[in-house]
C-alpha cells in the first residue's frame, strides 16, 4: 500500500505475518478417506475419536502425573486401555469366541487405543491456540491450512445446512466428539504445496506434529512473514521453460542493483523446478525485503522513501476485524457479570443468608470472569500490531531497474498460492458456546500449574 503523508513524502506500508516462534504445526487427518474434510472446512473446526472417554476425565489428571509429559503420556495410555478392556469385556459376552480369537481380538484392541491415547494427547495437552493446522484431502489432492483459534471441547456445534434435493446432507459430519475452532485461512492446491512436505501423503498417522517442517510451509501462508527473528518474503517463479545461467546473472545483477551495498544483507533459497519459488530472507534489516518487492513489483519513481513493516500477530492479520468483534464481545459478556443493581450491592452489607449467597455468586462471577481475561490475554498475543518505521535513499539504478527481461526469464509474480477463505465467510462458526468455559478454564488452570 502506497501512501504520502501531511509534507507530501511517499510511504509504502506493508503488513508483515509475525509468526510466534513457539508456534506448533499439525497435520491433521479428517478421517482415513478424508470423509470429513468438508464438515471441517464449513464447521471451522477439527475433531477426533476419543473413543467415549469424557474431556472431564483427562483434564481431571492430577497435577502428579502431570509434572512429567511421560507419566501423562503413560496416564493417556492406561485409560484408553481400561476403556477398552471394558468394552471389549461386554463385548465377549454376547459373542462367542475361542480362547485363541478372544486373546488376538484383545491384543488388538488395546493396540488400537494405546495408538488413539497418543492421538487425544496431542489433540488435547499438545495443541495450542495460534499452531497452524494442514488437513489433506481425498489422495492429497488438496490442502486445508488453518490457525486454532480454541482450546479443545466437547460440546455440539451448529452444522452449517447443506442439503441435496432429497433433503440429505451434501456433505458427511464427523460423529467426534473432541474439537478445536479453527480459522481457516487457505485451501491449497497439490501442486503448490511444498515438496518437502510430499512424504505426508503416504503417512498413515491421524495426528502428527510437522513443526521442524514449519518454515517449509510459512511462504505459502503468506508471502511476507517474520519467523524466529527472520524476515523473509516469497517470490514466485512462474515459467515453465529452463532458465539459463545467463538469466540468473541477470536476475542477481538485479538485486545488485536495487540493493547496492546491502545485497550481502540479503539470503535467497531457490526452489525452481520451473514453476517453483525464490525465498529472500534477512536477519535484521527487514526493510530490504519491501525495497525489493517495491522494485520488482511496484513502480518506484522516488529516492527518498518511507517503509512502514506493521507486524501483525496471526489473528490481526487473517482477521481484520476480529479483533474488533473479539473485543466487542468479551465487553458485553464483562457487562452482564458486573451487571449488579443497587440494591444487590446493599445487601451485602447484612449478614443474612440471602447476603451470604450473594457474596458467594458475586465472588464466583469475578473468579470466572478473571479466568477469561486471562484467557483473552493469552488470545490477544495473537492480535499483536508492532509498527516499525525505516526512511530509505533509493539509487537511482535501484529506480530504474528493468523488471522485463526478468518477467520474461522467470515470470516473476508475488502471489499469494492456493484459494484465501474469507474471515467474513466464518465468523460466526469460530467460538464455542458458553457452557464450553468451564472446560477451558480447567486446561487453562493445569497449564498454569505445569
């Protein structure tokens, strides 16, 4: 964006991603077909199979237990086991089995909820609010990539209506009972999505943490981000012919010469299989990024320039008005808890019983209402909006690069890949109900304690 301010002086301003660098990256199944997959996407969610145990029940783990992630893991393992050790116990009496079926059948049982433990624990103690979430579809033909906007629940949603001309669902809903709101952010084709990320077609986990491939998948999230003190941007390479030696001297002398002496500052990764990508990073000097996005994608006419980096938390950025809406919400849910009248207020002066009462619900309001705040404070590390200012000189080679012989070779564009989902088409589908807060304070209260 491009703007001039009261003396007249050109200000090119650029919202940058500032990905967290504790943020966690999942790849999340929608059931082993993907059957599920547009349940996910319309719903703004994701779900598992926690094989009837209750959220109660694993967020009830004592604090012991707690203190070590093996001696969770083990408690995660134990309960699925006794759960299914019931069930198949029931099971085997209106069955009749030999000896020899009955121990396989029970070998596998307890295989396969030692494996779906594994899977709820990261669901529900691994997951984060702000990790981003990859959900492939059908034989990876496509990709969801979202940002878990809640902690885990259990409660029922609102399915979206959408009915084919016998009044049935177009679309299967997923009968899990754990979930995550999710704001989804893109759908991505499987010929953009990286290929260092290939191997997960062929995985067969539900579940699995894909955070040391994180970076791998940051440029298709979106095209300018900080990431662990790093700026970097993504520059798509759209020809499909072979690109000479001759032009990547080319395009370096480019860069030479919008960069000048900084073009040391300046690292590239190239991932060309033509159509690929050219990934610029820098350590420190985050205004050369739009300098050369300026150059090659704009048209620069003026040495003298300001570069304005608003650096935005994830939901600041997928969001433009969720913050707004976020906090228009939390404001009214704070008026009806303090919505005390007069007369309530004098009553606490006596000792009656009916006072003793008041106290008691007022006391617990306040509890509850702390909780949420800090819950939306945690929430709003996401909302971040940092704004970093930088005057720059451009060279007068800098200014009169000629981007055409570039656009020939490389076909050079900065596109963000794959289709945007519009934050405006899931609002309303992105908060869990109210009687979802008892359960989230509690996974808030045992994180605090860990």
């Amino acid at each position: 964006m491009v703007s001039k301010d009261k003396n007249g002086k050109i200000n090119y301003e650029y919202d940058i991603l500032d990905i967290p660098s504790d943020t966690k990256y999942w790849f999340v199944r929608a059931n082993s077909r993907a059957e599920y997959y547009d349940d996910f996407k319309l719903n703004n969610y994701i779900a598992v199979d926690a094989n009837s145990i209750l959220l109660s029940t694993l967020l009830d783990i004592p604090q012991t237990l707690r203190s070590s992630n093996d001696a969770l893991r083990d408690r995660y393992k134990q309960l699925f086991q006794e759960n299914a050790l019931e069930r198949f116990n029931k099971r085997i009496q209106s069955e009749k089995m030999s000896d020899k079926t009955r121990k396989k059948e029970q070998a596998s049982e307890l295989k396969r909820s030692a494996y779906r433990s594994g899977i709820v624990y990261h669901f529900v103690e691994d997951m984060n609010i702000g990790d981003f979430i990859v959900v492939p579809y059908n034989r990876a033909k496509k990709f969801l990539i979202g940002t878990i906007v809640s902690n885990c629940f259990e409660n029922e949603i609102d399915h979206i209506e959408d009915l084919d001309e016998n009044g049935e669902s177009n679309y299967a809903i997923s009968p899990f009972k754990l979930k995550r709101r999710v704001l989804w952010i893109k759908e991505l084709p499987k010929n953009k999505f990286p290929d260092k990320l290939s191997w997960i077609e062929s995985a067969h986990q539900s579940i699995f943490n894909i955070t040391k491939y994180g970076n791998e998948l940051n440029p298709y999230i979106a095209p300018i981000y900080r990431y662990k003190e790093k700026t970097y941007a993504r520059i798509g390479v759209n020809t499909k012919d072979k690109i000479s030696s001759s032009s990547w001297l080319e395009y370096q002398l480019t860069l030479k010469e919008i960069l000048g002496d900084d073009l040391d500052k300046v690292f590239q990764k190239q991932y060309v299989q033509s159509p690929g990508q050219i990934i610029l990073f820098v350590e420190q000097h985050w205004w050369l990024i739009p300098i050369i996005w300026s150059c090659l994608f704009g048209d620069v006419k003026y040495s003298n320039m300001g570069f304005e980096g608003r650096f935005q938390g994830l939901f600041k950025y997928f969001s433009k008005d969720g913050k707004r809406e976020r906090k228009l919400d939390l404001e009214e849910k704070q008026a009806r808890i303090n919505n005390m009248n007069a007369d309530s207020v004098n009553k606490l002066n006596s000792n009656s019983e009916e006072s003793i009462k008041l106290k008691d619900k007022i006391i617990k309001s306040i509890s509850n209402s702390m909780d949420k705040d800090e819950k939306t404070k945690k929430i709003n590390k996401r909302f971040t909006n940092k704004v970093e200012k930088k005057n720059i000189n451009i060279s007068e080679d800098a200014q009169n690069v000629d981007k055409n012989k570039l656009q020939k070779d490389f076909k050079l564009s900065n596109e963000n890949p794959g289709v945007s989902i519009q934050f405006e088409s899931q609002k309303d589908n992105l908060i869990p109900s109210e009687d979802v807060s008892e359960q989230e304070v509690k996974k808030e209260e045992k994180g605090s304690e860990k």
